[in-house]
C-alpha cells in the first residue's frame, strides 16, 4: 500500500554524528525509496504464484533496455533511458500502481503522481531534486528518443508476462483485444520491430482464448491457434 502520510523510512535509522547534509539527504531518500519493494503491481511472475512489485518491475525495464536498445527506431542515449526506467515509477511509493485497465483509477492518476514526485524529490540535494525531476517530467511526456523507448519498455514487460501467464491481466472483466492493442500502441513510437512483435503476443493471445477476441472483420484476417508456452514447474 501507498505510504502518503507514514513518516520517512529515515527517521527510524540512525546516521552517524557528523554526516554531511548532503550525503545525508542522498541517504535518506535511498531510504525512503526502499519502500518500492513493497508497492505491487498487478502483473503475475513467471517464476513464482505471486505478483510483481515495482522495484523488480523497474529492474527488468533497465535489464530489457540493455538487451533491446537495438531496436529502437531513432539513436539513443541508453545511460538516460536506463535512468527513466529506474525513476519513472517512483513516485508510486505514495501515489500508488494504477491498472493499466482501470479507468476509474486514471482520472486522477495525473494528479496524484505530480504531488507525489513534488514530495518523495524534495528529499533531495536542490540540483538532484531538479535534475531528477526532470527526468520524470521527460518520462510522463514522451516527447524524447529515450523517453519514447522508456515507455515502450514499460508497456512490453507486462505484455510478456501476461502472455506468458495465459492471459494474466488481460483476464480482467471487460479487457479486449482491442483493449490490450490500444494501450500497449505507444510502442511503436519508439520500435516498429518491437510493436509488430507485441502485437504478435497479442494477437495470438486471443487466438488461444487468453483475452476476448477483438472482431476478426477489423483486422481483415485469421489466426490459427498456436501452441500455449510450457507450464510454469
């Protein structure tokens, strides 16, 4: 769960006498940003019967970027995109995770993000919290190489998890594969290789009945259904 109003992790660990205050705020946001680890998302593992948190969702983005930067479609700083990816979801220690299907929980996300990186940010050295900042601000935009890639790798993660777990999330009441292409679309603003093969996931998905089927007469063909991914040991 969120901790908004709970006191900071720091608080309760002590640093020693005559720690520079720079090095000690530094110290209390790593702190503070420990809590990560416990704001789960809802995509399952692959390797255990239990959902993901954000700090293991943040690291597969950083490790994916690493492997697939190859395919962006426009040349990348891949040291920035690696920092979008470990900030981006942040600011979810007090804002929370928001389904990516939940259009309830939308309406506010916005809102409830910007306070919260106003906040967890301030804890900061000044030039760390406006460079930081702005990363995050490039992130929610979009309007870079590397922030386009970023997102892109935000949205295929949970697409191989669902696709690996026979559905996943896409079993959710009421999500489409219409649904799941229009939200995962932002990938081809970044990859055009990496948007044809996610729509690969998706679209076979559907034909093994993992998401309800988008009418086969928008998309003018047919699938055969393909053999599911070997069962978790």
């Amino acid at each position: 769960m969120p901790h908004d109003d709970a006191p900071l992790l720091a608080a309760s660990v002590q640093q020693p006498d005559g720690t520079p205050d720079r090095l000690r705020r530094q110290i209390e946001f790593i702190i503070e940003v420990d809590r990560l680890k416990n704001i789960f998302r809802q995509s399952p593992l692959l390797a255990a019967d239990r959902k993901e948190n954000d700090a293991e969702h943040s690291w597969h983005l950083a490790l994916m970027t690493l492997v697939l930067a190859e395919y962006a479609d426009e040349p990348l700083d891949t040291s920035k995109v690696l920092a979008l990816v470990v900030l981006h979801d942040l600011v979810e220690i007090y804002a929370g995770d928001t389904f990516l299907y939940d259009t309830a929980a939308a309406a506010d996300q916005e809102a409830r993000e910007q306070q919260a990186a106003d906040k967890l940010f301030a804890l900061l050295p000044a030039d760390q919290r406006d460079h930081f900042r702005s990363l995050w601000d490039e992130f929610e935009e979009r309007a870079t190489p590397e922030a386009r890639f970023a997102k892109a790798m935000d949205r295929l993660q949970p697409l191989l998890l669902n696709y690996g777990n026979r559905g996943g999330t896409w079993r959710t009441p009421g999500v489409t594969e219409q649904d799941v292409l229009t939200r995962k679309s932002v990938i081809k603003d970044a990859s055009a290789d990496l948007w044809h093969y996610a729509q690969d996931l998706i679209h076979t998905g559907a034909a093994n009945g993992w998401v309800p089927r988008a009418d086969p007469s928008d998309r003018g063909e047919s699938e055969p259904v393909v053999p599911p991914p070997a069962p978790r040991a």
